[in-house]
C-alpha cells in the first residue's frame, strides 16, 4: 500500500500514534558473524561464547527490542569480506582480528604488530591511552565502532621442530597472520604462508605449510594438535598479541535510539574481563591440549623476546610508520605504552 492509503486507512492518524506499529519499528534483530567455531554460551571457544554472552546481556537490557543472530565459522560470509561488509553497513556486527583489514586501512595493523605488546596488562592498557582513543578515532571515520577490546597472546605450532628464536624459523613455511609478522619471519628466514586462521588446519595437513602463528584458543578450537608435532606457547611471555575486538558498523549503531546505543557499549565494556580471563586461561589450557596428545611444547623466554623485538624494530615499525603520517602517529603513541 503506499504511504497515503495506509494513512487514510487508519484514520488520518500517524503511524508513530499507534503503539503496536511503533513497537514493531523499535525492534529490530543484528547479525554477528565470526570465523570460530560455533558453541553454546557456556561451552565452545571463548570468542563465541563472548558473543553469545553480549548477545543476550543486551537483549535483556533493551527488553528484547534488540535481539541478535550469530553466524560462527564464517557461515554468513566469507572470513575477509567481514570487515569492509560492516563499513558499508552491510554487515551489523562482527568479532575479527583486526589486522585482517590492513590491505583495506594499513593503520589498522597495529593491532599485530610484532613486539609493540608484550603483555596482557600492556594491551588493555591502550583503551584508555592516546594511542587507543586515536585508534578509536581512526575506526569511527572509517565507519567502524569498537564495541569490546579483546586482546590474545600468540604463539606457534609447528609439524616438525619448535620455533623459539629467529634463527628456528629458517627454512620453514610459515604462517604469520599480519604484514607485520611476515616482515620479521621473512627476515628470519622464512618463507611466508598468507591464510585467515581457520584455513591453517588443511595446510599444515597437506604440507603447504609448516607451522603456523594464531592465538592459544585459535590453536584448541581448530584442533591443530592434530597435525602439530612442537608448540611454542604465549603462557609466559609472547613477542605479539592479537587485537581481535568485537566491531559493529557506525552506520547500524548510529541509526539505532541513545538507550540501545547505550546498552551495546555498556555491555561490550563488560565484557573484557570475561576475554580477559578466557584468554589467560587458553594460554595455560593449549599446554596442556598440546601435551595430551604428544607434541613438544616449550615456552618463550625474555630473551627470545628481545631478539624478535629487535628484528621487528628494525623491519616491521619502519615499514608501517613510512606508510603514512596515520601510521606513523599511532606507532609513537603505541611506543608510550612500553
């Protein structure tokens, strides 16, 4: 019917004076997607159950005038359409690292930039620094709002030896995840293997590739101890985490009313110290995942650190701060952190 039939069939009255048709309008269903494994709120990588968690946390705060749908295992679109989807308002929400966009916005990089995080307390320390307000400013003119910050260690699982200094990685087909992190293993030696991490099972089980850098709960939900003989674990010290945050289009957020706003980015907030604690958590469980069923899993030390930090300073930093003056300022806000 078009717009004055309606009207007139009504009454004259407007649509917003009737309660059930303003009811309808205010709600609406958001879609999530990712690229783990699916699970339950309870059970399942931690990333989905994140989801799962927020998902029902707002809907019980809008009064179910938000309801979502999660589409786990890249089930709604493939793995690096995600990001540029919800720029153009085309996909509500999703939990992605980060640097999968950096072909799209190089700046976005930082979020694995290897030896610029060493630790936990340092990367949920960015949220409320200047390089984290800049990286939020950065994200909102891209048509982006970042709803949770997530942060995960790395480590590498291997089908043959450990890789713990540079020097272990000569010679290998590796996987690492970022421009950034292939820079440093190019310059350890390496060749370089470019796949999104639920890809890494099928070719480290065909040989295309030789080990391969994710997070710890990456390694448990893609059960790569099946095809893994060593792990280097992030449990006592990594040389890169992972900003992996839960996102969701600017255009989606900013059409919807202030208190739903407000709830999404409430809830997001809470929601860090569950991935917090998850994440931690992971670091020790790979371990002990990894040990159960035969390989060799070692642990890096401070001095290994400082050797891929060196590396990193000299190759990866450079390259990414001559990008562009964007870059280049969010690298020296980041050093701060230090």
């Amino acid at each position: 019917m078009k717009r004055r039939s309606l009207l007139q069939s009504v009454g004259g009255f407007s649509l917003s004076a009737l309660p059930f048709v303003n009811a309808f309008a205010q709600s609406k269903t958001l879609k999530i997607s990712h690229q783990f494994p699916g699970g339950t709120i309870r059970e399942g990588d931690f990333r989905d159950r994140l989801v799962r968690m927020f998902s029902a946390e707002v809907e019980k705060r809008t009064k179910g005038d938000l309801k979502f749908e999660i589409y786990p295992g890249s089930s709604l679109m493939k793995t690096n359409a995600q990001f540029s989807s919800m720029r153009k308002g085309a996909l509500d929400m999703a939990l992605i690292p980060l640097s999968y966009a950096g072909g799209e916005i190089p700046e976005v990089n930082i979020g694995l930039m290897p030896g610029l995080v060493v630790s936990y307390e340092q990367a949920y320390s960015w949220k409320n620094k200047p390089v984290g307000a800049e990286l939020n400013r950065l994200l909102l003119e891209k048509g982006i709002v970042l709803i949770s910050w997530i942060w995960q260690a790395g480590g590498v699982a291997s089908r043959t030896k450990p890789i713990v200094d540079p020097e272990d990685a000569k010679g290998m087909k590796v996987r690492g995840g970022s421009r950034e992190v292939d820079m440093i293993l190019k310059e350890a030696g390496a060749a370089v293997v470019t796949l999104p991490s639920n890809e890494i099972y099928a070719a480290m089980q065909t040989g295309a590739m030789d080990a391969a850098m994710t997070s710890s709960t990456s390694f448990i939900s893609f059960h790569l101890e099946e095809v893994a003989k060593a792990l280097t674990t992030g449990r006592k010290g990594a040389y890169w985490f992972m900003f992996e945050p839960l996102m969701m289009s600017k255009a989606i957020f900013d059409a919807l009313p202030q208190d739903q706003r407000n709830a999404i980015m409430a809830v997001g907030a809470e929601m860090e110290k569950f991935a917090l604690e998850a994440a931690k958590k992971d670091d020790i469980e790979v371990a002990n995942v990894y040990q159960k069923a035969g390989a060799k899993v070692v642990d890096l030390n401070a001095a290994s650190i400082k050797k891929w930090q060196a590396i990193a300073r000299e190759t990866a930093w450079k390259d990414y701060a001559g990008k562009n003056a964007g870059c280049a300022k969010l690298l020296a806000l980041a050093e701060q952190t230090l």
